[in-house]
C-alpha cells in the first residue's frame, strides 16, 4: 500500500494466477492500447537522441513564440527552441529520474526491511522508529529539505524522494520476510550451517519479489509526478535542460502568448503517467477478477 | 391450502441466474402454518431452505428473482405489496432471525441503537419508551444488565449473546411469524441449547407462528410439532413431527434419520448417504430430485416428479412412487426418539 | 494502539526538529556567507553577523537555542527580509488554511455522492464513466492541472483571475479562490471517491445490511447503516491524503502566487532563508503527524471495532 499520494491500492497476490489471465491480458485492447502508448514513451526515451530533429538547447533566431507549423511540430518556445524535441528529451530525462528514484527506493527498502524483518528485536524497533520519522515528511517537502541543504538539481529531489518513499517499501519486505521467517526452509537453512545473511538474501529475498515488483509499478508513477513538481517549482532539473515540469514553468509566464509551450509537456506528463495507470488496472482486473 | 392459515405459499419458485440461465432453486414449493404453530422446515445444505425464508420476505437480491407463486401472511400476498406496504410488513409481520449472529447486526452502531430504530420504525413509540422496551426486550433474552449492555457493541458480546440480540430485534415489534433461519449452528452445542430454550419458551405465545430452519432434525424436533422435509427445492415429506421423524416415509427422510450419529446406539461403520445433492447449475433433474441417490427407486421416478400425498391438512403426507413400508425401523426410532 | 501513537509523538517531532535544523547545516559555506555575496562586506562586519545569528556557537548549543525560542514562540528572523517569521508565517496562513479547507470541503462535496451512486449503480454506464473519470484525474498531476485551468478558464474563457490573491476581503479574493479551489479538489476527489465506492460495495453486500432490510427500516436508514461504516476506509484515506494535501496546496499556491505557505516556503528555499525554511518544514512535519493521529481517533469513533 502506497502511503504517499492520493490513490490506495492493494498489491496483488501474483502467485495466485486465474487460468487463463495472461491470455486475457494479452487480447485486451484498452490494455494494448495503454501498453502501446507507455512502450512509445520508453522507446522516446531511449532513443530521444536519434529521433530529434533539433537538440533541446538549439536555437532558432527570429522563430521565438512560433506557433506549431510543419518545422516545428510543437512550435518553439520563448528562446526559439524546439519544443518538440524538448518534450522527446524529457521524456528520458522522466523516465531515468523515476527509474532513478525507484531503485534507489527499493534498494534501500529491500535492506532495510530484511534487517528489520529477520534480526528483528531491538534492531527493529530502532529501524521502525527512524522510518516512523521519515514517514511525517509529506513526500515533496523531504526532497525540499534536501535541496535546501544542497541546492537545486536532480540529485538531491531524486535522493530525497526516495528516502520518502523508503518506508513503504521497507515495511512490505519487512512483513513479508517475518512471515518467511517462520516457514520450514529458514530453519533448514539454520540446521545445515547458512549464515544469516545467506539465508536473507538467497532464500528469504525472493519469496517477496512479487510484492517488490508491484510495490515499484506503483511507485513509478509517484515518482515521475514528483520529480516533474519539483523542477516545475525550478528545484529540480535546471533549466536549460529540457524537463516537463521546468517546461511547463517557463510556459506559464508566457502562457498567453504561446499555450502550446503548456500543451505539449503537459499531455506528455498525462499520456505517460495516466497510460501507466490504464495499464496496472487492467492487469490488475484480469488477475483479480473478483476485485469489483 | 387451508383456510385459516396464517401463511400460505403457493406455488413459490425463485429462481437464479447461473451460467447464462435462470435455474429455478425453489420450484413451485407450496406450504401452509397455522396460526401460533411451530413448523420446521428440514434440509441439508443446497436444499434451498435459506432461499425460503428470505423468499417469504422477498429479500432474494440480484441474480436471483422470485418468478412466480404467491406468499399470503394473513390474506395479503407479500410477493405483490407495495414498497411501503412490504416495509411495514418487514419486522412488523414477519421477522427473521439468520444463521450468523453476528451478520445481523451492524458493527457501527450499538445494539440499544439498532432496537430503538427498528421499534421506531414499526411502534408508535417516543424515544424514551423505546428504550425502556427495548432494555425489556434484552431481558426477555436473557441478556444480564441489559441496561449497561444498550450501549454495547456487536463485537463487544459473544456469539450466543448476539444471536439473542437478533432474537430480541426480531421479536420487537410483535411479528405475527417468526423465521429462524438455522440460528444454531453457528455457535457451539452448550449456547445451541440455550438458543433452543429461549426460541421454545418464546414462541408458546400462540400469537407467534415459529418457522425453524435447520438441517438438524434434533433440533426441530425439540420445538416443532409439525415438519417440512426439503430436499432440492421440493418439499419431499410433511406431517406432525413425531410421525414424520418416528416413521419416514420418503426414503431421504429414512437416510437422514439413519446417518445422525446417535448417543443412545453407537452404530458402527456410520450410515452415509451416497452422493450430494444435485448441482442445480446443469438444471432441475427430472423426475424426483433424489432418485439418482435413492435405494428404492423404480421406473417412473426418474421421469416424473412424485405428487405430494395425501393432501389433508395435518397429514402426515410424503412424495414418493415408492415410499419406505410403514413397519418402524429401530434406528429411525431411536433417532427421532426425542420428538414430543 | 492510539495511546502508543500518542506517545511516540513528541518522540518523533523532536527527532523531526533535529534532523531538519541538521539537514540544513550540513553542508559548508554558513547563511551568512550566502547572504554576503556579491556585496562588499568586510570580515568584521560577517563576524558580527554569525554572532548576531548565533552561528559562531557549536552546533548543538545552536539547535537548543532554537528549540528553546521556538517553543516559546520565537521562531528567529527572516535572513532576507529581517522580518520575524512568526510575522511571515502568520501573513501566508490564513491563504493557504483557506485554500486548503476549501478545497477538502469542495472534494468530499463531490466525491460523496458520486462514491455512493458509482456502488449503488455498480456495473451501469454511469458507474463505469465515474471509475473511469476518476482513472483520468489521479493521472493529472496538480500543478499541470492548474495550469491548464489557468490556460482554459483564464485566457480562453476568461472567466476567472489567472494569478495572485486579489484585493479586499470579498467577491475579487473569492474569484482568485476558485481556480485554485478547483484544482485541489479535482485532486483529492478522485481517490475519495474510489475508496467510498469500494467501501459502500463492501458494505452494502453484508449481511447485517440484508438484515435491516429484513427488518422494515426505510431505505434511507439502511443507506445511513452503510454509509457509516464505509466511511471508516475514506476518512483513513483522509489521512493518507493529507500529505498530498499539503504537497497539493504548496503547488497551488505557487502556481496561483497566492502568496500562502507555498510560495514562502520555494522562494526561501530559492534564498537559502534558514530560519524561514526550517519553521516551516518543521510545522507541516508537525501538522503531517499530527493530522495523522486524529484520522486515527476519528476511525476509532466512527468505528469501534478499528485498531482491534
């Protein structure tokens, strides 16, 4: 269960799969439809470089404030870029940040909660409690903090989101490996002589894959939301790097002029985060068809 | 069909929608109680027993539907009132008593509540008389200091105490019937009698009409003079309970009887009934409904349905082309020993 | 349960109050220096700075200080402006206590009916239509929906203020509320609304429900016995919520400049104004946990069965 942000799920149980689920999956057209468009982004990103007709920080002298014409598809902005090619870079950069800030997020959360959940005792009261306090931060306002200390860039807003979302993670794995704990194999294990850390990481730590992986499919989304409110309130990212959200703040000030400096980040932002969406409920649907 | 009676159902059939088709779970099912009798309607899990009470007060929700037949309390047919009209009928004729005690009551909010809103909705009662009735009520169940337990929880009280709650609602605003719909068998034997108890002296009114639901014949034939053996929807067998339990007729009446472990003769290995009864998604079976399981069974039984006989009221009457002879079997005698 | 979280309270803001005050000190080169450059001051003058900012003592004497004044009520001073931050703070509340109240009221007006007909109806059109609606508007992050409101309702339809907070205290402040309102809520609504129709769903498939309609209460009253205990998952959701909501609320203020909490808090950051910083993450830290713990003893009241 995502603790930050507005929409509370449930992570599914994928060991329990309906017959015939993935090829339900596979033959539904919202979800191909929504699987299309989130693979188009990922393909942007990581050719963003071979695809643009300009670069991101080019100029156009005299082509300030063009409308979208056959040149410029998305029209330039205020210094006489291409706001199509930005909005292909941002793209990357979105897509590396939230990958960025989900790694990070879980490569601590994984530690974290496996040394909670299996040492348990003291050490895990200490760890729950320091987790307690990084959960009364709202998830911006830590990696504000961050940037406070550190100055603006995407570092510190990528390692202050993650710390945020920390917590979340490390009490999924946490619960999970308390109850691997009392399974038969990590008393063999013990008997035949493993160390502890063995045991942990070998056997216990890919029994809560699944409930790892969902954890990440929902975080993404938070993550590249985030990541984009802080570079739109220029805390993050820095203009001239192209990112969505240091795009749409330098659009607002010319929103008047030129709206398709807004239009453009902004439906890229909605058709990426809203097709992930699209995506994990309809997963989520063919797995769980009892799920109303 | 007697004249007189409290309830008549009449060709009752509900019906639900399975697979693409409606099956009819209660097939043109037909019974009669007499006004302060106390008649137990008989069967296993499947036999559709639970869709017959909650048919009575038309709470049968999506995908089932009652398709057709007639449920009269009093004249008045339940099935075709209006939503206001079932509204008062609901709690104020009939009331009903489930399986779960605590599925009855709603976990926000105290049982003192619940009572005064039920009693609200049916008695011209002020808040405070209400009240007083309802710590009234409590005792009547034997609840101890019912005045402190107004305030409680649901999940605050234990499983016999809840389902004497639920007893209490029921009862609140003086049903004509009262429907306990298998009230035992979700708590444990030593509570089993108690409930027993209290639903036997509750109903010598004889402005009460008990119907008790149960697939333990033990049960009903602590309180009931008169029962109904269901079996798949059908009413297979009927009459005075210690007829009927003394010498059964149809022969699922004979293997019920026989299967229930019995204290007083230890019968060892235990009669079991073969097979289970029919899966109604494939629809009805033709015929009588318990041929395939039966030991008796002869040609016409697996086409035509056997006509309920002889259809005098109080007769203890039965649905079989070939019912059991009327010598008495000391198993089944012993089992039904207990029926007044 | 509650009595643990009650006591682990003060616990955690003091924890939080240090690891900020250390957050921000952790990194060389002091606010007076910052604050310094590019003017020509002379080494003297910086040293009776830190001495006036009590940044010449040890670290820990340091955070004491701090705590001890902001406990009584002394939040320190503005480095920019020089003004006390209880002063700033106390002209950006009353903006963003504004915003954020109406636009929690604005989103439960309308997520509680819409939760109710979506399970009431479940499985029609327009059950399907709200699912889906509300699918879209979690996808739309807070501060592209304000702009393209702005976008929309400013410059094309003209209808509404596009910036600041107006003027007065009636119908122009009003006006230059609406926008920002709207956006809030847009935000909030939507995962209200999935979590009320789950819960009614839940709910309303019960038994106990079946049984008050068994029991003649009016249709009415055996919606009121659903909807109380479906609120228990919304009003946990509250909570939940309340971290974006304040998230939400800095965003809207900043892109509407309506001069809250919001826009003080990124341009101090902007100005490395410590002291206003730190107020200011330490009191949402505070209000965050805080808000937390009364979700919880409202979802005890309402349901008595909660944290059992």
């Amino acid at each position: 269960m995502a603790t930050h942000g507005a929409f509370v799920e449930q992570p599914l149980a994928l060991a329990a799969l309906p017959e015939g689920a993935w090829r339900r999956v596979r033959r539904d057209p919202v979800f191909l439809l929504s699987g299309g468009i989130v693979l188009l982004f990922v393909v942007v990103a990581i050719c963003a470089s071979l695809i643009v007709p300009q670069g991101p920080t080019e100029l156009n002298p005299g082509a300030n404030y063009g409308a979208p014409s056959s040149e410029h598809w998305f029209g330039t902005d205020r210094e006489g870029r291409d706001v199509f090619s930005r909005v292909l870079y941002g793209t990357r950069m979105a897509l590396l940040g939230a990958l960025a800030v989900v790694a990070i997020d879980l490569g601590i959360g994984i530690v974290y909660g496996l040394l909670a959940g299996y040492v348990g005792g003291r050490i895990d009261n200490l760890l729950m409690r320091a987790s307690d306090i990084l959960l009364s931060f709202p998830s911006l306002i830590m990696a504000i903090l961050f940037v406070a200390a550190f100055g603006p860039g995407l570092t510190p807003v990528v390692v202050g989101l993650a710390l945020v979302y920390m917590p979340t993670a490390a009490r999924i794995v946490r619960s999970q490996v308390r109850i691997q704990k009392a399974e038969q194999y990590v008393e063999a294990g013990r008997i035949l002589g493993f160390s502890a850390p063995r045991i942990a990481f070998r056997h216990v730590l890919p029994n809560c894959t699944s409930q790892i992986v969902v954890q990440a499919s929902i975080v993404l989304p938070y993550a590249i939301v985030d990541l984009a409110a802080l570079s739109f309130l220029g805390l993050g990212v820095q203009p001239p790097t192209p990112d969505w959200g240091n795009m749409l703040a330098e659009a607002q000030k010319s929103l008047i002029l030129a709206p398709w400096m807004a239009i453009f980040p902004a439906l890229a932002i909605i058709l990426l985060v809203l097709g992930w969406n699209i995506l994990g409920a309809r997963v989520r649907h063919h797995l769980d068809p009892t799920q109303r | 069909m007697s004249v007189g009676s409290i309830l008549q159902v009449n060709g009752l059939t509900t019906t639900y929608r399975v697979g693409g088709r409606d099956v009819p779970v209660l097939d043109n099912l037909s019974f009669h109680c007499e006004a302060g009798e106390r008649v137990g309607l008989a069967g296993e899990s499947g036999s559709g027993k639970s869709v017959v009470a909650l048919s009575l007060l038309r709470l049968i929700r999506p995908p089932g539907r009652i398709a057709a037949g007639e449920v009269l309390l009093d004249g008045q047919d339940v099935l075709r009132l209006s939503p206001a009209a079932l509204r008062r009928v609901r709690g104020g004729q009939i009331a009903i008593v489930f399986q779960d005690p605590g599925g009855s009551l709603t976990p926000v909010y105290s049982i003192g509540t619940q009572l005064v809103e039920t009693m609200r909705a049916h008695l011209p009662l002020s808040r405070a008389e209400a009240v007083r009735r309802a710590v009234e009520l409590l005792g009547q169940v034997g609840i101890p200091e019912p005045e402190r337990r107004m305030e409680s929880f649901p999940h605050e009280l234990s499983g016999g105490m809840k389902q004497r709650v639920a007893i209490a609602l029921a009862l609140s605003c003086n049903p004509k019937v009262l429907i306990a719909d298998d009230p035992t068998s979700a708590v444990d034997v030593t509570i089993q009698a108690q409930i027993l108890q209290l639903l036997d002296e509750l109903t010598q009114d004889e402005r009460l009409t008990l119907i008790l639901i149960s697939h333990d014949f033990r049960v009903i034939s602590t309180i009931c003079e008169r029962v109904l053996i269901l079996y798949s929807g059908d009413i297979v067998e009927t009459g005075p309970s210690y007829e009927v339990f003394g010498r059964p007729r149809h022969p699922y009446t004979r293997a019920l009887l026989e299967c229930a472990p019995s204290i007083e003769e230890y019968r060892f290995p235990f009669a079991t009934l073969s097979g289970s009864p029919p899966n109604l998604v494939h629809g009805r079976v033709a015929g009588c409904p318990f041929h395939p399981r039966c030991a008796r069974r002869v040609e016409p039984c697996a086409t035509e349905m056997p006509p309920l006989e002889p259809t005098l009221p109080s007769a203890h009457a039965y649905a079989c082309w070939n019912p059991e002879p009327i010598d008495e079997c000391a198993s089944a005698r012993a089992a039904g020993g207990e029926a007044r | 349960m509650i009595l643990r979280r009650l006591a682990a309270f003060v616990p955690i803001v003091i924890a939080v109050s240090v690891l900020i005050f250390l957050a921000l000190r952790v990194v060389p080169g002091d606010p007076v220096t910052v604050l310094t450059a590019g003017s020509p001051v002379g080494e003297d003058v910086k040293a009776q700075l830190r001495r006036e900012f009590d940044l010449d003592k040890p670290l820990v004497a340091q955070y004491f200080l701090w705590a001890g004044d902001a406990i009584r009520g002394d939040l320190g001073i503005s480095l920019k402006s020089r003004v006390e931050v209880t002063e700033l703070l106390g002209q950006s509340f009353p903006v963003t206590l504004t915003l954020l109240v109406g636009g929690l009221i604005l989103s439960l007006l309308i997520s509680i009916p819409l939760g109710v007909i979506a399970a009431l109806r479940q499985g029609s059109l327009l059950d399907q239509a709200i699912i889906g609606g509300t699918l879209v508007f979690l996808s739309i992050p807070i501060f592209t929906a304000g702009i393209l409101g702005i976008l929309v309702f400013s410059f094309w339809l003209d209808w509404l203020p596009s910036f600041g907070r107006g003027d007065g205290f009636g119908l122009d402040r009003l006006e230059h509320l609406i926008l920002p309102w709207g956006v809030l809520a847009l935000a909030l609504t939507a995962a209200q609304t999935n979590t009320l129709r789950a819960g009614m769903l839940d709910v309303l498939n019960r038994d106990y429900i079946l049984a008050a309609e068994g029991r003649g209460l009016r249709r009415r009253a055996v919606l009121r016995h659903a909807l109380r205990t479906a609120l228990v998952p919304v009003v946990t959701i509250l909570g939940v919520q309340f971290g974006y909501m304040i998230v939400g609320t800095v965003l809207v203020d900043y892109v509407f400049g309506l001069g809250g909490i919001g826009q003080l808090l990124v341009d101090s950051v902007n100005q490395r104004d410590y002291p206003v910083i730190q107020a200011i993450v330490v009191m949402i830290a505070i209000a965050f946990t805080a808000a937390t713990l009364l979700v919880d003893l409202v979802c005890n009241w309402l349901d008595p069965r909660y944290g059992e």
